[in-house]
C-alpha cells in the first residue's frame, strides 16, 4: 500500500522571501506591493476606459480629475473594508479576547468581501458627492478589479496563505506551514480566475459588446464571475483554520459570503438597460 507520506509528498513550495526588499529599518512585503500595483495598473487601466468614447452611449460619466480623486476613496474603502471584513467573517473571537490584535495588520487578515463592500459604500458616498451615476461608477471600478485580485493571490501564494486541501495532482505544493503533505495551490486557482478569466472575459464585454453602454452589466459579470469563481475554487481551498467547516464537510464561510453575491449580480446583469445618450 502506498505511504500515505509518498503520494502527497509532490512539489516543495518554492520558498519566496515574503520581504521584497528593505530600507533601513523599514520592510517592504511583496503583500504590499501586490495591494499598490493592482490599485495603480487598476487606474491606469480606468483611465483608458473613459478617455475612450466609443466605449460609451455619451460622454464618460467621469472626468480623468474626479477619477484620480477617487483613486483614494477606494485605496481607503479597500484597506479599512477588507480589515474590518476580516475581523468580523473570520476573526471576531480572537479580536474580542485581544482587541489590538484589530490593529495587527503586519500579521495579514484581509477579507476580499470586507473590501468589497468598503469600496461599495466608498463608491456610493463619492457618487453622492459629485453627481456621477452610481451603476457607472460601478462598472468602472468592476472592470478593473480583477486586476489586484489577480495580484492580490499571486502575493497570497508567496507568503505561503491560503492554501489549498490535500492533493496528488503533479501541480501540487508542499507549503512550510501546512504540514508535510502536498496541497493544492489554490491561491494560483484564484488568481487564474478571479484575475485573468474574469478580467478577459469583462474585456471582451467591454470592447466587443459594448457592456459600459448598459449600467450595471460590467457590475453584474463581475459580481457573479467572481462569486462563480470563490465558490468553485473554495472546493479545493482549506478553509480556515478558526472556522473549519460550516457544514458537512464542504460549506465554507468564503462560499456563504458569496452567494448573496451571486443573486446580486445576477440581478444586476437582469436590470441593465441601454443608456440614453447625454444631450448636447
């Protein structure tokens, strides 16, 4: 019979130093430069889509002005959002015992749907502000996201986090804080779909079929694209070690969190309508 040791015993993790690089006292993570580049290439990227007006039924919602401002509404939406996510989805009983552990963020514990909905409310609140139609606002944002999703779990994977359930696939890793056995890397599963799928797909929307011409459908793909995406990379993922299971061996807290998701986005792609051009 096979040692169970044996067939788990696959790959090693390639051992990446989670310190990029340090300035005196001061270390930089590849976590933080993941979290600066998805938010900047994110921009960029945000930029290009409302300077170019064949993507739109009028002119863009948005001027490049009021863009870079909201630059840092959502840098804060995203940060306070996905702790304070983290805290309550997954962490509360730890924090309650020890408060400044809220304050731990060098220690990791960040919640993609704790961002999500920070960076909706930053949304909400700087629409209101500056009379932007919120379902654009929205799609902007959407199309860009997965951008620092896809960095987002390529830093997740160098740290050696959220790894993956026990597996004898060829592709499987051992990581050093996951006991001896071969697992999944189910960070690279997430940064292939929720990044590069999920960011060609919305493209293809966007420049193909004119999606930014029906606020709310770029909203739509990507809420249910990446509820999709969780749900299915959650099968293969570990769950947490403070939650385990919610159910029967398979329900997760990451799942439970994104099928409201999923009906919201479907919703949302149901209620798109065609945008009447703006009036000269």
């Amino acid at each position: 019979m096979t040692n169970i040791a044996q067939l788990f015993a696959i790959m090693p993790y390639p051992e990446i130093d989670p310190i990029a690089f340090s300035i005196g006292p001061i270390d930089v993570h590849w976590y933080g430069i993941a979290y600066v580049a998805g938010i900047m290439l994110g921009w960029l990227y945000a930029r290009r889509l409302i300077e170019t007006p064949r993507l739109w039924a009028g002119e863009a919602p948005i001027t490049r002005v009021q863009l870079d401002d909201f630059l840092v509404w959502a840098a804060v939406g995203i940060i306070l959002g996905g702790r304070i996510g983290y805290i309550v989805f997954y962490d509360f009983p730890n924090v309650a015992a020890d408060p400044l552990r809220a304050l731990q963020v060098w220690k990791g514990g960040m919640s993609f749907h704790g961002g999500f909905a920070g960076t909706t409310l930053a949304m909400i609140l700087f629409a209101r502000r500056h009379k932007i139609p919120l379902w654009s606002l929205f799609d902007i944002v959407a199309a860009v996201v997965p951008i620092g999703l896809f960095f987002g779990r390529i830093a997740n994977f160098v740290n050696g986090e959220l790894w993956g359930r026990l597996s004898d696939a060829p592709w499987a890793v051992i990581f050093p804080e996951a006991g001896p056995f071969a697992r999944h890397p189910s960070q690279l599963y997430e940064a292939g779909l929720e990044g590069i799928v999920l960011l060609t797909v919305i493209a293809v929307a966007i420049y193909r079929f004119g999606a930014l011409k029906r606020p709310g459908l770029v909203t739509g793909i990507f809420v249910t694209g990446y509820a999709l995406s969780r749900i299915t990379v959650e099968f293969f993922r570990e769950p947490d070690p403070q939650l385990g299971y919610l159910f029967g061996g398979w329900l997760t807290m990451g799942m439970v969190l994104s099928l409201p998701m999923l009906a919201l986005g479907i919703w949302a792609i149901l209620r798109a309508r065609p945008a009447e051009p703006a009036s000269a």
